[in-house]
C-alpha cells in the first residue's frame, strides 16, 4: 500500500490524536535500520521512542517470541504464570527490588506505583494522600498521570484532575521542602526527564531528595520508564544516581516492543497490596513476559549496558568534534542523549534528517532527541554523525 493511501485511510478512521505524523510507514526492521514497503531504508535512532532497545527483528528475541507463542499467550493471573515468576526474580536479583508487579504500559505501572503508596499509608491509619511530582515531567496519559504529569499542555482539557498532585522545579531542594506537608505520600520523579529534552536529577539533589523522603516517611518513587533497562548504561538509572528509591517502575524497553510495564517496590512498602487491592486483566501474561525475559537474557549476553555506555559516548565525543555553532550543549547519558540547540535548529535537523533517511525525536523546536536501540555499533554512529554534519551545514 501507498503512503498516501495509508494517510488516506488513518484520516478517514483513526481519531486524530497524533496529527499529522512523519509521512512514512515502515513494514520491516532489522538491526537498526527500518524499511518501508519499497524497500527504502532508514536508520533508526529513535528505537520507537527508546522500546526497541534490541533493534528490529533481533533473532534471539524474535526466537522466544515464536517458541512461546506457539505454546500459550495468556490464561489469567488467577493462576500462577511461571515467566511472571522468573521476570519477577530477574528484576528483583538485578535491582533493589523485592517485589514486582506487572502492568501493560509505563502510565499503568505508575498508576499502581501512586497506589502503592498510597495504601501503604491507609493501612497505617495514616492521612498521607498527596503526591509531588517535578514540572517538566512526563509520566503518561491516564487521569492520575495526567494530573502528576507537570505540564499544564496535557492538563489543560481535562480538569477537574485527579486531586492531591502538585508539582515544583527540577534540582531545588528548597522549593520541595517548601511542598512538603504532612499529608505527602509520595515524591515521584524521573531520574532523567526523557520527554521534555533529557534533563537529569543532580546526583547532590537525589541523594537530598532521599534523605528528606526518610527524615518525612514519605516513599520515593522512580519513573523508569524511560531510563530502565540499560539505556543510560545502567541496567537503572537510579544506580547511576547512588540512590536507591522505594519503588521504581519500567516499561518501554522491558517487552522489547511487546507491551508490558512493571512496578518494583522494596518488601516495607509491597506489603501495602494484599489480596484484591490491585489488578489486572493482561499484566504479565506468558507472552508479555516470555518478551521480557528474552529482554533480560539479551542485554547480559550482548553486554548491551556497556555498549550503551560506550557507543553513547562515543556519539556525543562525534558531534562534538562537528563543532556546530547551533549547538549549545549536549546532555548524554548512554544512549539518552538530547543536543540542546539554538531555536528551531533540532527542529530542522530532524526533518533534514528524515530526508537524509535517519530517524530521531525533538523536543520543543530546540532539543534533539536522540536514542538509538542498544545493539547500536560504531559505523552506524558514523553514518549517523555524518548525515547530521550535512544537515547542519
Ligand atoms: C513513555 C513514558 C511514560 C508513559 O508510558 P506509556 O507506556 O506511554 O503509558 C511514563 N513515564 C515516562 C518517563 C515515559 O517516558
């Protein structure tokens, strides 16, 4: 089918949520590189938004996939899952977790992770209801993310939000004490803000911000979501920090493209869910998490964490040999990297870039956003540092 027929269509019956999109249609991926139905091929540093962490039709992941899609796809959480158990385990043997919990998507962990906190403290007896989140932030679509969400953009049409959020700048400590108050259960922040142009937690105001959650018995709460599964050359962001948070959730990367999301909480605080508390029909079903196993399997093989360290710096040392005027600073963390620029160049160097046949993101006319999947080898930065030269020329 024609890319003007697909338009075609998704204008005549899809809501319009998403505008009008990048005019193009990928049927098929391998490594890092997409192709549409005409074959033409373009490489991909943008990994689906940072979900395809192992590339396009990895053999080992699309392998798993396959033996256990011909076995089962679901029965429900009201029987033991065993791929539930051993992902569960992996997460927990690889972090600070004790205990996980599985969602379908990163909007739908930290809903379970606000709720976690939140009965955690009712089954105290204890009126800590309100939870603060850092302006700026991103944490998904549903009412209660919205409303934690601090971007008014997103807000905006849907009030009355969900009450008991309230939101203060990033990296000042004076202005969260400022909001804290007796009834404040959760503190929950990314450790790298992803969606609005890559703008990390200082290691000074994370380690602040967790003294304060124990001095105020209030849970701290990572947003992984993004940052999670190696792609800042850490398994998780948080190790990068030196800060350990009660509870942390993940999503993107964890099913490798196929949906899944994950609260992973300390024993003290997953206590606050017993029976019937929370649920969920899809979460962590044997597909779901036969993907995310395979995810965890690949990354330790491949020393996929490594390599996002290497290869993201190797990147940013690239583009900054480029030595391009527009540039003003560049913010890389593995394979999170934003390139902050003059206004409205990230904007033109992602669309010169689609025209030069590569994929990435921007954020506000001024940030380009760049997340390459993981498996991500030197020739293919080259090629990449090479196409935005000519693009910024
Ligand atoms: C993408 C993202 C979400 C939302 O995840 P969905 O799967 O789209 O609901 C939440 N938090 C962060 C940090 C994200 O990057």
């Amino acid at each position: 089918m024609k890319i003007e027929e697909i338009i075609k269509l998704d204008k005549a019956n899809y809501l319009n949520t998403f505008g009008d999109r990048i005019p193009v249609a990928f049927e098929r991926g391998e490594g890092v590189y997409l192709y549409t139905e005409e074959g033409e091929s373009y490489l991909d540093f943008f990994a689906g938004i940072a979900v395809n962490a192992l590339g396009h039709a990895h053999k080992n992941f699309t392998e798993a996939l396959h033996e256990q899609l011909d076995k089962l796809l679901h029965t429900s959480s009201i029987y033991y899952v065993k791929n539930q158990a051993l992902l569960a385990q992996r997460i927990t043997q690889n972090s600070c977790a004790d205990k996980v919990y599985f969602a379908n998507s990163g909007a739908e962990a930290n809903e379970a992770a606000v709720k976690l906190a939140k009965i955690y403290f009712y089954k105290q007896d204890k009126n800590k209801t309100d939870v603060i989140t850092l302006r700026s932030s991103f944490h998904g679509r549903t009412m209660a993310m919205v409303a934690a969400t601090g971007q008014e953009k997103y807000q905006k049409p849907y009030y009355p939000l969900t009450p008991g959020f309230s939101h203060v700048p990033i990296n000042d400590i004076a202005a969260l004490k400022a909001a804290i108050t007796d009834k404040t259960c959760a503190i929950l922040v990314e450790p790298i803000q992803g969606e609005s142009g890559v703008h990390p937690l200082e290691m000074s105001y994370a380690k602040k911000l967790r003294e304060l959650c124990d001095e105020k018995d209030i849970i701290l709460i990572f947003d992984e979501v993004q940052t999670g599964m190696g792609r800042t050359g850490h398994l998780f962001a948080y190790q990068m920090l030196g800060v350990e948070p009660d509870i942390f959730t993940l999503a993107k990367a964890l099913g490798g493209g196929i949906p899944i999301g994950a609260v992973c909480a300390k024993d003290f605080v997953a206590k606050g869910f017993e029976p019937g508390d929370h649920g969920g029909t899809f979460g962590g079903n044997p597909f779901a998490t036969a993907a995310g196993l395979a995810v965890f399997d690949i990354i330790e093989k491949e020393h996929l964490c490594e390599n996002a360290a290497i290869m993201g710096k190797y990147l940013a040392e690239k583009v900054k040999a480029l030595s391009l005027p527009q540039i003003k600073q560049i913010r890389q963390f593995g394979l999170m990297i934003g390139i902050e620029t003059e206004d409205g160049a990230a904007q033109l160097w992602q669309k010169s870039l689609f025209e030069h046949k590569v994929l990435v993101g921007s954020v506000a006319g001024k940030i380009l956003r760049v997340l390459p999947p993981l498996i991500v080898e030197r020739l293919q930065i080259d090629e990449f540092v090479e196409k935005l030269s000519e693009t910024a020329k």
